[in-house]
C-alpha cells in the first residue's frame, strides 16, 4: 500500500545515527531522480547533486573539513557553526554522521534562487527516502566552507565546477536511532478568509 504524503512529511525526521549498511544503487537513483523533479526558478535546473557512496573519498573529504574548519572564522554567531569549529578540534571529527552516502547540492555562480532551488530538491530527497525507509538529514557545513580552499580543491576533483556555489548536502541512510520529533511551535501559521 502506498504511504499517505501527510504521513511520509510528519514521519520524516533529520537522521543523526546511521547503520553501517550501504543504501542499495537503485533507491539511491530514485532520491537523485526525486531532487531533479523539484521546482526551479524558471525552470532553470542548473543545480548539481553530487552524490558519494565511497567511504574513503568520505573520510578524505572530512580531513579536508576538519582542517577547513580549524581554519575557519565563524561570520556570526550561529551556535552550530561555533559548534562545528570546536568539533572539528575532536579526533572522531565526522561533518556527515558517518552516513554511508553523502549527497552535495550545489549550483551555478550569480543566481538568485540558487539556494531556494537547492533546498526544494533537498526537501524532494528526504520524503522520498523517508519513504523508503531511510533516514536523511539536511547538512550545512559544506556551504559554510564553501570558499575553503581545501574542500574545494578536492570538491573540484570530485567534478563539482569551481564556479559553483556549494548550497547544502544531505546525509542518507539507515536509521540507527531514531530522533525524536521536535514539538511544533505554536502561531506559525495564520489563515485569512
Ligand atoms: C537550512 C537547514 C540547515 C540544517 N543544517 C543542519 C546541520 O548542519 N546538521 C544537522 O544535524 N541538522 C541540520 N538541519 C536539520 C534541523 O536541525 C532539523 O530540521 C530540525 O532540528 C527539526 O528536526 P526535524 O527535521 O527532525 O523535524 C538543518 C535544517 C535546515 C532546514
């Protein structure tokens, strides 16, 4: 029986404990095929998702982080960039989970909707892979360092284009522990008729 699309959006949770267990080829391309069905400003699909299942090109690009990281000055005081930079002093240092794929969105150079773009087909990957029984989660520290050098030199040898602006990246997986739903905050939401 198909799943109810209300019940995949209240079900669907940010997924921060993965199995070590690969996510099997073919639902990887249905969560590629899910991000490039979302809406574009004027239709523009001029984003890149670029997606890594190779644990050791995973590892090296989390060194390549880690030292981003270190390197890096926080530009405001969002508490979860402070906290990535003091993470990023740990050993056991993981920016993606230890998710066994890493899906990194990014998008052409001087366009406006670049990251609205972006964050619909994100949106697209993680209901469809809640619906496939796999967790996800929206990571954001690639577009905090997304003008490090390091991480870009190794993004471009990943084939992402220098020019691109690097927008998000998801984590995908099975889920180890589950996350508790967040209540929702009340008098978010008005209707006028
Ligand atoms: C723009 C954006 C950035 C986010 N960045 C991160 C992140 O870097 N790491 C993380 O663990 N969760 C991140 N999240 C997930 C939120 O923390 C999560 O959506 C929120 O706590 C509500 O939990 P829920 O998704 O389970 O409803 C991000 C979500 C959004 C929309």
């Amino acid at each position: 029986m198909p799943r109810d699309i209300m019940d995949i959006i209240r079900t669907r949770r940010s997924t921060r404990s993965f199995e070590d267990r690969p996510v099997p080829r073919k639902d990887l391309d249905l969560l590629l095929e899910a991000a490039v069905w979302a809406p574009s400003g004027s239709n523009s699909q001029s984003w890149l998702f670029t997606a890594v299942t190779r644990q050791d090109i995973l590892r090296e690009l989390n060194e390549k982080m880690r030292q981003g990281f270190l390197a890096w000055t926080p530009d405001d005081d969002y508490p979860a960039k402070h906290g990535a930079k003091a993470g990023a002093r740990r050993e056991d240092f993981n920016f993606y989970n230890h998710a066994p794929v890493l899906i990194i969105a990014s998008n052409r150079p001087r366009y406006e909707n670049a990251m609205a773009d972006c964050s619909l087909a994100l949106e697209n990957i993680f209901l469809a892979a809640e619906n496939l029984g796999l967790g996800s989660c929206y990571i954001n520290s690639p577009h905090w360092l997304r003008n490090d050098k390091g991480v870009r030199d190794f993004l471009f040898e990943l084939g992402i284009p220098r020019e691109h602006t690097i927008c998000s990246s998801a984590a995908i997986g099975y889920i180890k522990k589950p996350s508790a739903p967040p209540p929702r905050k009340e008098h978010t939401v008005r209707v006028i008729e």
